[in-house]
C-alpha cells in the first residue's frame, strides 16, 4: 500500500536517523529504568492494596453497618422520655400516626424500670469506648446519650413543680410537649442523616458529643 505524501517523509527520517540519546543507550538495564521513573508506590502492589484498605477503615467512614447501628442509637433518648408526650400524642393525629408502629417496642422499653440505664451502660461502654467501633457510630452514639441525659433538667422541673390546674398546668404542657417535639425532630433527623451517610449535628449535644469522643 503506497504511504501518502505527508507520512513517508517523516517515517523515512524516523528510520534513517533513530534517536542517539546516550540515556537509551547506556548500559543500564531498561527495566531497571522503567521502574525507576514510576512512583514508589507503583512499584509494589502489595503496597497499593494496603492503602486501599486504610482508606476504607477510616475512623470516620460509614459504610452500611455503621449507618444502621447510628440510626437506631437515636430511638433511645425518644423511648426515654416518651411520657413527655402525653398532652401532645393524644392532641395530634399525625404524631399518633407516627408513633403508633413503635408501641411494641416501647412497651418493651418500658417493661423494666432500669432498662434506661442499662441501655446507657451498654451504648456508653460497649460502644462509645470501644476502638473497634468507627467515630461515626461512636459520635452518634454519643449525641443520643448526651440527649438522653438532658432529660434530666425536664424531669426535675416535673418533680419539683407538678402543678395541678390553672397557669401552672398550661405550662408544664407546653414545656412536655416542648421536649417531646424536641426528641421527635431529633428522632427523624439523625436517623434519617445516618441512613444516608451523613453526619447529623443536633443542637446543644452536637460538641459535647465531640468533645466526649476521641
């Protein structure tokens, strides 16, 4: 087949005058060369791999595990302090819709007076402490312990002031209905955030939550 006019020029100069670079011709092995010019990294695959693999055991990575052990964390604050709505379930349609599907499990909560606290112990030390845990689970972990806890301040109020009609009783239902809402937004939010990956930031536990997990 008869070349054109413009390549058998150039292929007649490549194959009368080949490269006399000193470099192509010392007498250095050339695969030595070749390896030479790659990357470290390239040069052992084992090493490649290994990378790969740090990578995806980060602290912070939240693969499908992680995200399902997080999201469910969150129902422990709301189970917990449940008989904050009182005024509001029976008030609404749309959160009794809401809550319905989870009376089983609450009744269950509920069946034992120190479940609370066990459930405590065990998100706090089998899993807030525990390294093998990534900080994904282990800082949403933590955010639904530090809510739970705040209930404290709620439940106190309660005791010391249990009025029984009158201002006092409108107040006490707003400040229930309040901290019920409070622990149903933090419910749908960080569940629904660690479903998807993300990492939800709640209000007022979010950097307490931090500073608590390393």
């Amino acid at each position: 087949m008869a070349c054109s006019t413009f390549l058998c020029p150039v292929a007649s100069t490549f194959s009368q005058k080949p490269l006399q670079s000193t470099f192509l011709h010392s007498s250095v092995n050339p695969s030595f060369l070749t390896l030479n010019i790659l990357p470290k990294k390239l040069r052992k695959p084992h090493q490649l791999r290994n990378l790969v693999v740090a990578k995806s055991n980060d602290s912070d990575s939240a693969d499908v595990p992680d995200r399902l052990i997080s999201a469910l964390c969150y129902f422990y604050p709301f189970f917990d302090g449940i008989q904050y709505g009182k005024y509001a379930i029976t008030q609404f349609y749309p959160v009794q819709a809401i809550i319905q599907p989870l009376v089983p499990a609450i009744r269950v909560f509920k069946s034992f007076p120190f479940n609370g606290f066990l459930v405590f112990l065990t998100l706090y030390f089998v899993v807030v402490r525990n390294p093998n845990f990534s900080r994904y689970v282990r800082f949403n972990t933590m955010q639904a312990i530090v809510l739970d806890v705040l209930l404290i301040f709620p439940d106190l109020l309660e005791r010391g002031f249990n009025p029984r009609d009158g201002l006092g009783l409108d107040l006490m239902m707003s400040l229930d209905s309040t901290v019920f809402f409070f622990l149903l937004v933090c419910l749908i939010y960080g569940s629904s955030s660690c479903l998807v990956g993300q990492i939800p930031r709640l209000p007022i536990v979010a950097e307490a939550a931090d500073r608590q997990v390393l």
